[in-house]
C-alpha cells in the first residue's frame, strides 16, 4: 500500500490541475455537453487514459490510479468536465475487454481522442441497483440484434455517440453496443437533479444492430458490467477527495481572510477544530484512496472489496467536509453561484451513484464475514 504517488503519476496530477485551471472561469456548464470543455479534455489528451494503448489509448491496460488522480483534480474544480473524462472508460470499457475486434478498431480511438462520446445503459425507471431485474431485452432475429426497452437516469444521454446498454437475453444478460444513430434510438431529457449533469432517458423501439454488436458471449453480460465497475469505482474515491479538498481550500481562505471579535475566524471558536477533523479526514480518505486504486491497478476484480471501501469512505468524507466548510463560511457559505455551493451541490450525488454507499457496504459486510468464516 503505497504512501507516495509514482512519479509519473504525480506529472498526470499536475497535467490534469493545469487542465482544470484552463476551464474555470466555465466548470458550470449547466447540463449540456460543452463544446469547449470537450476540446480542452481533447487537447489534453488525458481521455486516452480510459482506453487501452492497442486502441488509442496511453497505457497496455486502463489503469485506475492513473483515472482516479486525474479525477481527483478535475473534480476540485468542475463536475461537468469529471464526468466527461469518467464516461469516456465507464462508457467503453466492456467494449474494450470483450467487444469484437472490428467494433474496438472503430470505436475505441474515437473515444480515446473525445472524438465520439461513449454511455453506459444500465439503470430503468424501475431498476437501480438490482441490475438483475432490467427489463430492456435483446433477440436476435436474421442476423441482426433487436434492442427493445427503456433506459433511465443515463449520464451522456442525447449527447452519446455510443451506447453499452445491459439486456435480458433468454434466462441470462447481454450487452449490446448500440450507436446513437440507430433507427429504433430515441432520447428524452431527464430530470434536472441539484448538481447539473447531462442525463437522459433512452428508448430503444425495436432498435436493430449487427449481431457482432453483442460484447462477450450472449446472457454473460455481468463479468463485464462488474470488471467496469472494479476498475472505475475507486476513482469516484478520487473526485470525492478533490472535491473535498476544494471546499477544505475555500474554507481557508475566507477563515484565514476575515476578521471577528478581533482575530480571524480561523482561531476563533470551534473553527480550529472544524478545520483540523476536516484535514485529518480528508487526508486520511486520500491515503486509502491511493492504496485501493494501487491495488485496483494491480487486480481490479480482486481488489473490488477496497475501492468500494474507498468509495464508501471518500463520498461520505466529502459530504462532512463540505457541509462543515459551508458553515464555518456562514452566510458567505449560502451564496447562490459560488464555489462552496457547486461544492455543496456535487458532493451529495456521491454517495448514491456507482454504487449506493449502504449497498457497498452491505456487499462488504458479506465479503467481510466470508472471508473470516473460511480461516
């Protein structure tokens, strides 16, 4: 469990601050795709980190800690541009790992270089976490694979050029690769949640896609849909520490910069004490962070019990920390527009998505008391 970054990770850290510095004067883009956002990202060539190298990308195999140091400067500063660089692997990586060569030779480089924005379609109007449940089904008829269902609550929806959406196949689960253009793909917005986010509701009527569109092998779809997930969930961790870090950095400034009673407010009351558990908190929720995406990196799959630790831990850090910055700010904490309320704003979603934080950790109890009966 590594204390200190490898070089090379530090030098992405500071190639995505100088990033996200480039594009703050428009981190709230509202819940459109921007435009120059995207070509900031493009430019930068980060994305590439969320693609194999065989494909376009930069390394042999995504690696976590490389995404999840990425994010972590991304997210201190714009939510929109997170999510961007996040979607690019989240939307492609079931893709990369068991898609047909054809259809990787032809996505994947266009996802690396931002030039085709990828979705993954997992959730329904009725399902969330029990992914078992989804009721979107695929059938193959004359070579051709019909997608028929509905989508919801879908990140990049109506701006996706891709989309990996999750079926029901006979007694099992696929997944189809289904490009927005098909005939049969229609988007509806979705609906306006308190941190801005592109998102949507897809439907698929009788949506038809070659049957090489199918990734992996029919009704086997969730060894994918889990390898996603053991490779991008700790990097949620990693935009929870920089969005903590952020409101920590906003907290200083006005407590350090603002007089009362004849001191500043940094050692007046409580303060202190808020600005120190807030540090230690913080501090130690990297640390973790760090060793899970390290150990991620090295076996995603056998390492998921520690990035959902690091999820668990980090989301529900960023949600104390923040909360606590905006009251030591007082009223300076409530302004509309300000940092500290995008901060405020971001930080709660966290602890739902990617997994919600009490179904991690149930999942966690399970894998906690399996392993202590098998000594």
């Amino acid at each position: 469990m590594p204390f200190e970054l490898p070089r090379r990770h530090e030098e992405l850290s500071e190639r995505a601050v100088k990033l996200a510095e480039s594009v703050r004067d428009r981190a709230d883009a509202g819940t459109g795709l921007d435009p120059g956002l995207r070509t900031a990202l493009r430019e930068s060539g980060l994305a590439g980190l969320t693609v194999p190298a065989a494909y376009g990308g930069v390394d042999e195999t995504v690696d976590p800690l490389a995404v999840t140091v990425v994010r972590e400067a991304l997210m201190a500063v714009s939510g929109h541009l997170d999510s961007m660089f996040a979607m690019q692997g989240i939307g492609g990586y079931a893709l990369a790992t068991g898609g047909d060569d054809d259809l990787r030779r032809e996505w994947l480089p266009r996802i690396a270089a931002l030039d085709a924005i990828a979705a993954l379609a997992l959730t329904e109007p009725g399902v969330g976490s029990d992914l078992r449940a989804v009721t979107t089904r695929v059938a193959e008829r004359g070579g051709e694979l019909v997608v028929t269902g509905v989508k919801s609550w879908i990140t990049n929806a109506g701006a996706a050029d891709v989309y990996t959406v999750l079926c029901r196949e006979g007694d099992g689960h696929s997944l189809v690769l289904v490009p927005a253009a098909t005939g049969g793909v229609r988007v509806e917005s979705g609906p306006d949640i308190i941190a801005p986010h592109v998102l949507g509701t897809v439907r698929f009527e009788d949506a038809r896609v070659p049957a090489d569109h199918r990734i992996g092998a029919a009704g086997q779809a969730f060894p994918l849909v889990l390898g996603t997930l053991a490779t991008f969930r700790v990097s949620v961790a990693g935009a929870a520490v920089g969005l903590a870090q952020a409101a920590l950095d906003e907290a200083v400034r006005h407590t350090t910069g603002r007089e009362q009673f004849g001191t500043t407010l940094a050692r007046l009351g409580p303060i202190p004490q808020m600005l120190g558990t807030s540090w230690t908190e913080l501090e130690s929720a990297r640390l973790l962070t760090y060793a899970a995406a390290s150990r991620a990196a090295a076996d995603p799959l056998a390492n998921l019990h520690w990035s959902s630790m690091a999820k668990v831990g980090a989301t529900e850090m960023a949600g104390r920390v923040v909360d606590r910055c905006v009251q030591m700010m007082g009223r300076f904490g409530l302004v509309s527009g300000s940092v500290i309320e995008r901060l405020y704003r971001d930080a709660r979603p966290m602890r739902i998505y990617e997994g919600g934080n009490e179904v991690l950790t149930g999942q966690l109890a399970k894998t906690l008391t399996r392993s202590s009966t098998s000594r």
